[in-house]
C-alpha cells in the first residue's frame, strides 16, 4: 500500500506513521553511514534522516546527487524530535528525485549584493527572509478582507485603465483604441465615491501605478492599495475608521505570525502598542513643532520624509497630521469651513520613521467648488462629468482613505526598503524578472 502524501505543517497528526512528503532541499550533509537533508516544500521545514543500511541502494545514490533546490520525494516514518526544525523529523526508507538543480545555483548561503538578488529575485523568494515577509504580507491582505467582511463592506472592483486621473504625479499613458489616451490607475478612489452612492460601505483593493522618477526606499511604480469609502462618513469618522483598520491588522500579524517575525527579528512590543487612539496633530500645528526642530518648512509646504520622522519623535504609535493647506493636496478634497485655505484630510505616519502609510479625506461634495477645483487643475472636465454628477444628483456628505499595502508591511516587517513587501517588484530601473 503506498504511504499518503502529507505536507510539512500536517505531519504532527502522522506521529508513527508511514508519508510521502515533497519538497525542495536546502542543504545535506553525511557521516558516512548516516545522512541528513534539510528540506522544505512551502508549509514548513522538515530534517530527514537516511541510514545507509536501511534505505536501498537507489535511495543512497539519489542522496549523493542532491544540491541545494533538487527536488525531490521522500518516504519515511515520523518521528517526534524536539532537537528538529518544526519538532518532528523523517526516518527515511525512499528518496526519489523530481527535478536535479545544477551546483551553481545563483542564491548561495552568502552575502549578495542587493541588484544581483532582485536580478534573481524569482530564486530570492525562496530564502526565509523572504518568505516569512510573503506570509505577513498575505495576513496583512487577509485581515484587510476579514476587517471589511465583518463590518458589511462590499468589495467593488474597479478599473485600472481609465481616463480620469486622481493624483498630480506622473501618469502611465497608453493610447485607447479611438478614445484617446487611457491612463493606468493612479487610485480607484472616483469610481469608489461612486460605488458609496449605491452600496453605502465599499471599499477597492488593487494595484495602482504612480509614474513617479523615484528611487527612494518608500517608492514603487506598481503597488497595492485598499480604498475603503464610506457614504454619511466625515473627516473625524474616517480618521476613527483608520486607526481601528491599522490596529486590527497589526493585531492580527501578532495574533498569527509571531513565527515570521521571529525569523525577521522583528522588536514586537513596538507593534504591541499600537492600539486606538492615535495622536492628531492639526497641520498648522505640525509645522510649528518642524520649525522648533530646526526644520526649514513653511506653513503651505507639503511634509517631506524628514519631517514625517521627525513628527512621529516620541510616539509609540501612528500619528495623524490632519487639514494641510488646499495647495498641497488633491482637487478632491473638501474645503475647511473654518480655514478655507486647508482641506479636510489626514495623512496616518507610521511610528519608527516608516512615514505616511494613509491618506485620507472628506470629500468635496459641493458641486461648483468641486468644478472650480478641476478647472484650477487644468484638468479635462469632459473626463470628470460623471464624477460631478455624483454632486449633481443626490450629493452626499463621505469620507475615504488609501493604505499602501507595500509601506505597511514593511513597516510591520521593520524591514527598510519596500521592495522587499511584493513578490517581484516593479521601481523605476527595473523591469525585470
């Protein structure tokens, strides 16, 4: 009878018995007699240990023409093994090989440079670094899910080709059959305002290009962002919603992933503080606080990532800088009753210097400021009718906010580039794997 086909993760319920289990190995070493390959197949790593004498001839070949990434099947008996990764071990009777890995394996257990690992980055994935941050970043998605799910958000999908733009940075372009130029999505945000009419609570989640000439640490071209809109909701309201969104998800990393943090070496306790209320910090005030710091900003400037670090200075938490000057910030925004010359918004930095992981507002939902507005931008109206006509018919008091997926998980990560929080990233020289 052949022995079941197990994964790694599931072998504690195997105790004694006979499994198959396949993977990938990352390093071998014998005695002689005795043999031990160290393997992994996406769920976990498991120790395996071949006896010269109790395996057949085929097996302890196959052994010797193991290198780092073969492929391989074993069969076996699990044994419990505190002294073994994951606690268990195999004691192998078969070894089969899937697929051979040449000795000169690009990824080897040494210090590489970081162009040569993104050049290889579909083998960099692999190493377990890496994939303890593609499992917090998969909770990360998760727990965005589940916080949306259980409050009766509906998930609206939204386009990433479209003819209205809502940022001021750079655009990706493409022709559009006969329409004209079609751009890549910046933000589905406008198509989300319009989903809010119909739908109440909604929010869109997906990737957005910024065609920005960037190269620091915080920058991707291709990143993912959650837009969650909410109809009848305010500034205030929204800034509730954002500080019970980051805490949830910080949460729920704790809660599930203490493993990949562990491996990442990640302080923990700066994680466990993060919990509602976060620190509101009006803009004109920010700017008093940057000026007695020996920061050289004026009030109407936008916050640059130095003075971002320095406002989250002695807090263990993210911290809101709320109503920036009109000039500052999108069309969309709604004008402060009482400071005309600021909108109704707020950016969420994070704590440790990560920077502004949300952007939020209130939006405008007067018709003519709002027309006013496009026009002061040189936009094309005829692109943004539909999106006045939210105004026109039926305007309503709602309020959202963008979270960068990217920023947030390195931030939780405490790793320091962002290019390491998506499988294969895309910046402004690289295109490739």
């Amino acid at each position: 009878m052949t022995a079941p086909y197990s994964r790694i993760s599931e072998l504690p319920r195997h105790t004694g018995e006979n499994v198959r289990v396949r993977g990938w190995t990352s390093h071998v070493r014998s005695s002689g007699k005795v043999a031990f390959i160290v393997m992994r197949d996406g769920t976990g790593i498991l120790q395996t240990v071949l006896v010269k004498n109790a395996v057949s001839p085929e097996a302890w070949t196959n052994f010797g023409r193991l290198t780092q990434e073969t492929s391989i099947e074993v069969e076996g008996e699990v044994r419990a093994d505190a002294r073994a990764p994951g606690g268990f071990e195999l004691a192998v009777k078969e070894l089969s090989i899937y697929g051979e890995s040449p000795i000169d394996y690009p990824i080897q257990p040494k210090e590489h440079g970081i162009d040569f690992l993104l050049d290889n980055r579909h083998f960099w994935l692999r190493t377990p670094r890496q994939r303890a941050i593609a499992r917090i970043r998969h909770e990360t998605e998760q727990a965005i899910r589940d916080f949306f799910y259980d409050r009766d958000f509906t998930l609206v999908d939204t386009p990433i080709l479209t003819a209205a733009i809502g940022e001021r940075s750079g655009l990706f372009a493409t022709e559009y059959f006969d329409e004209g130029t079609a751009y890549l999505a910046q933000t589905g945000q406008l198509y989300g305002e319009a989903a809010a009419a119909a739908l109440g609570k909604i929010y869109c989640f997906g990737p957005t290009f910024r065609a920005e000439k960037s190269k620091t640490r915080r920058h991707l071209t291709e990143f993912w962002m959650v837009e969650p809109e909410v109809a009848f909701n305010d500034s205030d309201d929204n800034m509730r919603l954002q500080e019970e969104f980051v805490s949830y998800i910080v949460g729920r990393v704790l809660e599930r992933r203490q493993a990949e943090l562990k491996e990442l070496e990640r302080d923990v306790s700066k994680l466990e503080s993060i919990k509602p209320p976060f620190p509101r910090i009006n803009y004109s005030d920010a700017v008093r606080i940057l000026q007695s710091k020996g920061s050289a900003v004026t009030w109407g400037d936008d916050l640059g990532a130095e003075d971002e670090a320095l406002l989250v200075e002695g807090h263990d938490r993210p911290v809101f800088i709320y109503n920036y000057p009109k000039e500052a910030k999108a069309f969309y925004m709604k004008e402060n009753p009482e400071d005309p010359r600021t909108v109704l918004c707020d950016d969420l930095l994070a704590p440790e210097g990560y920077g502004e992981i949300i952007g939020g507002s209130q939006r405008e939902d007067n018709h003519d400021k709002l027309l006013a507005r496009i026009k002061e931008e040189n936009l094309p109206v005829e692109a943004y009718n539909w999106y006045l006509d939210l105004r026109k018919y039926g305007t309503f008091v709602h309020s959202g906010f963008g979270l960068g997926l990217e920023r947030t998980v390195g931030w939780i990560c405490g790793i320091h580039h962002i290019r390491e929080a998506i499988a294969f990233p895309r910046t402004m020289n690289r295109l490739r794997p």
